[in-house]
C-alpha cells in the first residue's frame, strides 16, 4: 500500500510539474475584440509580413514579422507585464510567435483563433494605411 501511495505522489508531481506551462489563449474574433477593449495595457501584434499588413490590420497593431531572423531578439525587449493580442493571417505563424514570446518570459498573451481571415469574415473593422501620391 505504501508503494501504491508513493508511485501515485510521483506521478502526480510529475503531472503537475510538466503541465505548468500554461496552453496559449486562442480566442474568437468576437472574444479577441471585446478583450482589447476591456484590456487596459493591450499591445496587438500582427506577425505577418509588412506586404500582408499593407493590405488592412486590426486598428493600433505593430508588426513584429514572426518570419524575420531577428523576431526573438526584438520579443526579448517587450514588457512583460503587458497582455498581448497576437495574430497572422490564418493562426500558423502566430501559434510560432507565441511559443517565442513564452521563451521569452511573456505570460499574457492571447492569439486569434483563425487570423486575419477570421477576423475579416466576422465583420470586425478592417484599416489600411492610405497612400501618399
């Protein structure tokens, strides 16, 4: 019985300890949106390419192309203290981004589930930098 006990307090421990990590927040256009307006330090990241971007953006979004050598380097620098709204056209490249921004010590962060393309079908407001001639 003792070893019954004991083998059960080792893999719980063991249970517990390999599911810290906590899974990425995927959320719903409709969900990511009503977050970023009750979120007061939100920082929206589009981590797609800046060609991608040119072609519309959620309002107040910085690039940070996940595709870049140097995307790491600059996550390392962000505050870590801030909630983060991630997203890329389809939801690939940012599941990428959130596992760099984890390693880089960044606990809230929440992705688009289906990207760019959810969030356009589902109506949300779309922005495009308007050209200078």
């Amino acid at each position: 019985m003792k070893r019954f006990i004991t083998s059960t307090a080792i893999i719980l421990c063991a249970l517990f300890t390999a599911c810290k990590d906590k899974p990425a927040e995927i959320v719903s256009p409709d969900t990511f949106e009503a977050l970023l307006i009750t979120t007061s330090n939100a920082v929206i990241v589009d981590v797609r390419t800046e060609e991608e971007m040119k072609e519309g953006y959620i309002e107040g979004a910085i690039l940070a192309d996940v595709k870049q050598d140097d995307f790491a380097q600059i996550v390392s620098g962000w505050d870590s203290a801030k909630t983060y709204f991630i997203y890329c056209r389809s939801g690939k490249r940012s599941r990428k981004a959130y596992a760099t921004m984890e390693k880089a010590g960044i606990e809230h962060i929440y992705e688009l589930k289906g990207g760019f393309k959810a969030w356009k079908e589902a109506g949300k407001p779309v922005y495009k930098e308007e050209e200078s001639n």
